[in-house]
C-alpha cells in the first residue's frame, strides 16, 4: 500500500508553513493614510487650506479685498454691475455672415493658415466627436469644434498667439473676437484653477442680450476656462451639464 | 469646539494607533489570505494591501478593542477575497506556493512541492472548512478564538478540524501524482 502522511504530519505542514510579506507590501502601502510622510503632508495641505479659506474671506467680505481680487484675475475683468441699459451696438444690425460653417479645416489646414502649432485634446469627451476647425485670419485665432452632432456644438478649444491677443472688457463695445470678450458680470464666480503648472480661470455664466440691455445670467450651462502658455492663450468653452470645472481642467491638461 | 475632526469611540481612529494595528496585524492578514487563497505572493499582498486601506476608511466604525481588532480586519480580508474570487476564473487561478525562508534547497523543494499540493488540496475544500484551518494552523488560532469568530461552538471547530484534516489524509492519498509521500515515509525512517 502506498505510504501518505498521517493527520499529525499534516498538521506540522501547515504550522511549519509561514510566508512572509515582501518589501513589495510596503511599497505599496507607503502612501497609504496612516505613515507618517502622508500625515505630516496632509496637516500641511490642512493649514495651507485654513490659510486660503481665511484669505479668501477677507477677499470676499472687504472692499479692500475685492479690490485685490480684481488686481489679481489675469483673463477676465469682473464688470462693475450685472446688466447695462441697451447698448448702442445691440441696435445694429449683425454684419451678413455666410451660411457656411467656419469650422470647414481640418486641424492641420487650419495650422497652415495661421503658422503656428495648434493643440488639441488627445481624447474628446465621449460621445462627442471632431467636427472641423476654423482660422481667424484678422486675430489669428484658430478655433476646433466638438460635438454629439453638427448641430449641437456643444465644446470648442481658442487658441490664439499671446503677441495678438487684445482683451476688449468694454460693455460699450462689441467685442468682435471670442477670445478677447473678458467681461464677466459683477457677481460672476471667477475661480482661479491649476492646469497642471499653469494657472488659469473659470467662470460660469454668459451675458444675456435683452431688449432691455445686456443682463449677466450665471447659467452653469454656459461654463469657459482660460489659460496661456509661454506662446499662446487658450479659451475651452463649453455648452452643457454634462462636464463640470474638473473636467474641463482635466481635458485642458491633456491637450498636445 | 473642534469642528473639524470627526468624533470617535474608535481606538484605531489615528494615524498612531492604526499604524500599531498595522504592525501587529499585517503578517496574520497576510497568511491568512495566502491560506484561503493559495498565493501568489503578488496579488496575497495586493489584498492584504487593500485590506489595511479598506480597514482605514472604515476606522471609525470600528468600536471594540485591539485585541479584537484582528477578528475584524480578518472579515474584511474575507469579504475582499470572496470579491476576489467572483472576479476571477477558478481555472485561470494559479496556486504557487513559495518556499519557506532560510532553508536548504533540497528541502526547499520538498517543502515547495508538498505545500503546492496540499494547497491544491485545501482549494477543494468548502470555504468555511479552508478558513478555520488557516486559522487554526497558519495563524496559530486557538479552537476556542477560531469558535468565537466564526459563531460556532468550540467543539464544532475541533470536529471540523478533525475532519478536515482526515480529508486532506484521504484526498492526498487519492491524487498524490508525483508519489510526494515517500518523503514522508523516508523522514520516518530518519526519526
């Protein structure tokens, strides 16, 4: 009869059996929320956060502080009220525009109309797809569209190179360039947002024209983050519900 | 007033205490996945990880002792491997034991080879039958903390031990493929 081993030494298998964890676990655990590197870091992130909540109360509470607040916003200009009586430019009549669709390039077209690089996304947001670009050849603006369908554009990238970049936050006039209208309304939520090393602004929210005059509406549908580089400034505008701040940021980030 | 940190009855709730249930436990939660899992190494410590950070987020809840500290973290092992489990294929499974630390290596792999087999064998036992015996031998459990954790009563532990045991006697005869018991027969002989 064939020899097995016995309950007993089965028994000793087991006991003897002992593995050991590996540096592996520790590796992996050494970020966890519990070491001392990542606690002492996130009393700093604690503080660091007081710090800013306090600033940000006195920004938001003195004249004093909404005055810095002000000083401080690279790309938009916060205006001193939320509606304006009828402008003169509301009464003239729009310039005739063509029917055609000015995102008619493609994305390399368009960069051989304005001679410079033009980023895009590496990955639109889903369900969306390209829809064409278009070239301002007066701003040097080139713009890409995206969209669910051609006549839902919902999300549109602006670049234009900072040597022509003219900010027009003028209530008084039409601003005839996208990038550069920066007016926001007096109560319009101006955030200051990081792109990964780059700082940029995000606001909700877009001018209503009434009959009656301009009226600053802070719809969450209507949501544009500006940034710039060393060589250029970029506009994201985005026309929906779907996508929040982070996103976008995160859509930002991964343009090349 | 302290608005900002969560009150709790918890004696693991900081960064200093769970890390000294980190320390105390890590190795029990380990063996006690590789016992119920069989290895490899990789992903026995992949959930032994997520147990510890599963464990953290749920600190607060915990309301029993330190002592009793291990029962808890060894059920959320349990769920994580359960989970573990329905995600993968049991024929895509691999059982890889490694060898015991600090041996010869001709004994490493006899050791390697038995221990491979009889995890095959323990694969095939009923989940609750595997776990009390890694509890009982690869974490040194006594029947009567074993009877505890599992509410049962002590004497049904030892029965399944006992049981299990003859199992795995009779299971090992029945597929022992590449005549693994003749080492045992030599030790005997040596003894």
């Amino acid at each position: 009869m064939k020899p097995i081993p016995d309950e007993k030494q089965i028994e000793e298998l087991l006991e003897n059996f002992s593995p050991n964890t590996s540096d592996r676990l520790d590796q992996r655990l050494s970020t966890a929320p519990w070491t001392p590197r990542v606690v002492v870091r996130r009393r700093l992130i604690t503080a660091t956060t007081f710090i800013a909540l306090a600033f940000a109360l006195l920004v938001a509470v003195t004249p004093q502080g909404q005055a810095f607040a002000q000083s401080i916003l690279q790309f938009f200009i916060r205006a001193d009220q939320d509606s304006y009586p009828l402008q003169s430019w509301q009464m003239t009549p729009p310039a005739q525009t063509s029917n055609e669709s000015p995102f008619k390039y493609s994305v390399q077209a368009a960069e051989a109309l304005a001679g410079y690089d033009v980023l895009s996304p590496v990955e639109v947001p889903f369900g969306m797809v390209f829809f064409g670009a278009s070239y301002d050849e007066k701003y040097h603006i080139v713009a890409q569209a995206f969209g669910q369908s051609a006549d839902y554009l919902e999300f549109s990238l602006w670049q234009q190179p900072l040597e022509y970049y003219q900010p027009c936050g003028d209530i008084s006039h039409l601003c005839d360039n996208m990038l550069g209208g920066n007016l926001a309304g007096a109560s319009a939520d101006i955030q200051t947002v990081q792109i990964g090393n780059l700082t940029g602004e995000y606001v909700e929210g877009v001018w209503s024209l009434t009959d009656s005059g301009p009226v600053w509406d802070p719809t969450p549908f209507a949501k544009t983050l500006r940034w710039k580089t060393d060589k250029a400034i970029f506009e994201l505008v985005y026309n929906g519900l779907d996508l929040t701040r982070d996103d976008l940021v995160a859509l930002a980030e991964s343009i090349r | 007033m302290n608005l900002f940190h969560r009150q709790s009855n918890s004696p693991i709730s900081t960064p200093v205490s769970f890390r000294d249930l980190f320390e105390r436990n890590r190795l029990p939660v380990f063996r006690y996945i590789y016992g119920l899992t069989g290895g490899p190494q990789d992903d026995v410590e992949d959930l032994t990880a997520e147990t510890f950070l599963r464990a953290w987020k749920a600190r607060h809840r915990f309301d029993g002792d330190m002592d009793s500290a291990t029962g808890w973290l060894i059920r959320i092992a349990k769920r994580l491997v359960i989970d573990a489990y329905r995600r993968t294929l049991p024929a895509t499974r691999s059982l890889l034991v490694d060898p015991p630390a600090k041996s010869a290596p001709e004994q490493i792999v006899i050791a390697n080879e038995q221990m491979r087999f009889l995890f095959t064998l323990l694969a095939d036992l009923p989940d609750e039958q595997r776990e009390i015996i890694t509890l009982r031998y690869m974490l040194g459990w006594r029947v009567n903390d074993i009877a505890q954790h599992i509410s049962a009563t002590e004497n049904n532990v030892s029965v399944i031990i006992h049981r299990t045991l003859s199992k795995l006697r009779e299971k090992w005869a029945d597929n022992d493929p590449e005549n693994l018991s003749a080492v045992f027969t030599q030790e005997e002989k040596i003894s």
